[in-house]
C-alpha cells in the first residue's frame, strides 16, 4: 500500500470520528463545527482522488 492510499484511509478515519461528533452533539455550536469539518474532509478526500489517477481507477 502506497503513501496515497494511506493518506486516503487516514482520511476516511478522520471523517468517521467527526461524523460521530455531529451526531453526538449535545450543543448546536459543535453540531455545526463538526459539519464544517465533515465539509473538508470531503474536499480533502476528492482533491486526493483527483490528483493521483490510479487512486482514482480504483474507486470507480
């Protein structure tokens, strides 16, 4: 497994622990915050895919 794939897992595990956040917050202040970090994560994970093409292939 190559740095990429690594880096996209690391992500996945990071987006899984802020998604729990979201839904375990007691207050809308972190409900909200949580969500714009879910936001990020999304970028950051489409932004990887798109510039390595053989992360990409393999998603589809």
């Amino acid at each position: 497994m190559g740095r990429t794939d690594e880096l996209f897992f690391e992500m996945i595990e990071t987006y899984q622990r802020h998604a729990q956040t979201a839904r375990n917050a007691k207050y809308q202040e972190t409900h909200e915050m949580a969500e714009i970090l879910l936001n990020m994560d999304i970028t950051a994970m489409w932004c990887l895919t798109q510039r390595t093409p053989d992360t990409r292939s393999r998603l589809i």
